[in-house]
C-alpha cells in the first residue's frame, strides 16, 4: 500500500508508521509538503484541513495510493480549551476519518491562542519547540501519551473505518 501523508512533520510521520504496521504487512510511507491552513480552533475547521491535506497528498501520485491528512487542533467546551487531532484517508473517491481523545490545555496556554498557534505558544511557554517530537499532549498527560502516540489514534480510527468501508 502506498501511503502519501501530505505533512512533512516527523511525529505525523511515525504515527503514520505505526498505524499503518496495524493493518498492511506491507506499505510505503513518502510525505510531501501541502498548503496547511492556520490552527485549526474547532473539530470541523481541523476536519476541513485534514481533508484539504490529503486531498492535495492524493494528488501527487499515481492512483494506486491513499492520501493521508492529519491536523491537531484546539477547542473551546464548557468554557474549557482542549487539544486534540483529526485524521482523514482519502482513496480518491471517499473520506475516511477518526480522531483522537482530547487533552485539556491550561489557562496559562489556552488564552495565549488567540494571538499564536499552540505550537509557538510552547516554545514560548516551555523554552523548546515540541512540534515534531514528543508534542504539547506530552507534557499534558505527564510524558504517558506522545505526540505520534496521540496521532497515531486518530489514524487507526481512519483506518479501521476505511478497512469498514464506513465512509
């Protein structure tokens, strides 16, 4: 199976990697970089990008792939801001998605977003940039879950869903 992620970031990648073990004895993995949008602040503005990354993914190769479009992003419930991630398979013709759990953010983190994405917000709060590593959710939930770890989840969603033929 040929997976094209339409992402360049290395925990994007290793989720990929991981998923994809869980359902193909044999895969390729090649991402490639695509028109991102901004931080997504809600489940459908992350679902709309995660359809727009593996829209433009599918269509840098021949037709015998699937395109794979991941997005984290943040959420406002109950007053609450919460990180989570979206993850959409595109064969060409249908969408198939999942998503990860959620992972609240702190106020100190949360009502900087308004002016910065999460990521930069880390650098900022933290003192090092986590975006390609062990992510945001790794400090949320004490090191237990990682930032492909969280990926990861949202992608075997997808997956099983497309395996499903549950569209």
């Amino acid at each position: 199976m040929k997976l094209v992620l339409g992402s360049e970031n290395k925990a994007k990648v290793k989720a990929l990697k991981q998923s994809a073990e869980r359902f193909y004895s044999e895969y390729e993995i090649r991402s490639v970089k695509v028109d991102a949008p901004d931080q997504p602040m809600s489940v459908e503005e992350a679902k709309k990008g995660a359809e727009k990354r593996a829209r433009q993914a599918f269509k840098t190769g021949d037709k015998d792939l699937l395109g794979v479009g991941v997005e984290g992003y943040v959420e406002e419930i109950g007053g609450k801001v919460f990180l989570s991630v979206w993850s959409t398979i595109f064969d060409g013709e249908k969408f198939y998605e999942g998503g990860s759990g959620r992972s609240r953010l702190p106020e100190e983190i949360s009502e900087k977003l308004e002016e910065k994405e999460l990521g930069d917000v880390m650098v900022e709060v933290m003192g090092e940039d986590l975006r390609e590593g062990k992510g945001a959710v790794s400090l949320l939930t004490e090191g237990e879950i990682d930032r492909p770890e969280f990926t990861e989840r949202s992608l075997t969603h997808a997956f099983g869903n497309m395996e499903n033929q549950w569209s």
